[in-house]
C-alpha cells in the first residue's frame, strides 16, 4: 500500500515528546536485551515457553502490520553526529516509517522481563523490568512509534506471553 494511504495512528501527546537521538543506544539495545533470558532459563520448558512467545509476537505483529497499515511521522535524515545519530540513520535507510503498529520492541520486551522475574528473582527482574520501560519510552524519543504502538505492544506482549506459557 502506499506510504499517503496508511493509517497514522499519532495523538495530540505524540507531537509533545521531544525527538532526543541519544534515547538510540537505548532503542538498539533492545536486540541485547532480547537475547538475554536465553542465557539464564535453564528449564527445558521455560526455554520453550521464551521462544514460543517471541515466534509468536514476532508473526502476530507482522500481520497485524500487513493487516493495519499505519505510518508514522519521524524526524527523517538523521543529521546528529556521534553514534546515536549514525545508528539512527542507518535503521532509517533500511527500515521505513510504517508498520509500526504495534511496536515488536516493547512487545518482545514483555517476555523477557517475565523470564527474568522468573529465573532471577525480584531484583534482576526488577532491573530488567526498568531497562524495558527505557526501551518503550526510547521509541517514543526516537520517534520510531506512537505511544498507541507501545502501549498495544505491551498488551500484546502481556497476551501472547500468558497464552504462550499457561499452553
């Protein structure tokens, strides 16, 4: 579909948040942060229930992107120096500004903080659990998603994540 026919899902509070390129290291950390709770669930069925989860957000966000097509106003040619901006620019050569919603980083986030609650208790979950919400508001201030994205990635994640592990 063309890019003018997508859905843009903003609010009024979306043009409020401020563009802060610096929030980048935190929006690529995700990708670490992501592949974390598979170096500490040591239970067969937990690494299951981990991978489960993030198939299926992975493949439910990606229909309901081709199912919605939003689209999102972003600050285009990053012209910020350092590392911040030249990762902002890179993803922004490869990754266009729709299929947003829901945002697949805060909803892989979801399982990983759950995994890291049950496997590392409430202190590591705890520090997790932080490092997810820096990740959420990190696509705010990038200006990657609308806090509509976040806040569907995040029930989606609570959903599928809870199916994924009562199944």
């Amino acid at each position: 579909m063309e890019p003018s026919r997508r859905i843009d899902l903003g609010i009024e509070l979306d043009q409020k948040i401020p563009y802060l390129p610096l929030f980048a290291l935190v929006y690529f950390s995700t990708y670490v942060f992501v592949l974390q709770p598979f170096f500490i669930l040591s239970d067969a069925r937990q690494f299951h229930w981990m991978l489960t989860s993030f198939v299926s957000i992975s493949v439910i966000s990606s229909l309901i992107h081709a199912a919605v097509p939003s689209k999102i106003e972003r600050v285009e040619q990053v012209t910020v120096g350092g590392l911040s901006g030249w990762m902002l620019g890179l993803f922004q050569k490869t990754c266009k500004p729709y299929g947003n919603f829901p945002s697949m980083h805060v909803g892989l986030s979801v399982p990983v903080v759950a995994a890291n609650f049950i496997a590392g208790g409430p202190v590591i979950g705890g520090v997790m659990l932080a490092w997810a919400v820096l990740i959420a508001v990190s696509t705010l201030f990038t200006k990657q998603h609308y806090i509509l994205d976040v806040l569907a990635g995040v029930a989606g994640g609570l959903v599928i994540s809870a199916l994924a592990y009562w199944l």
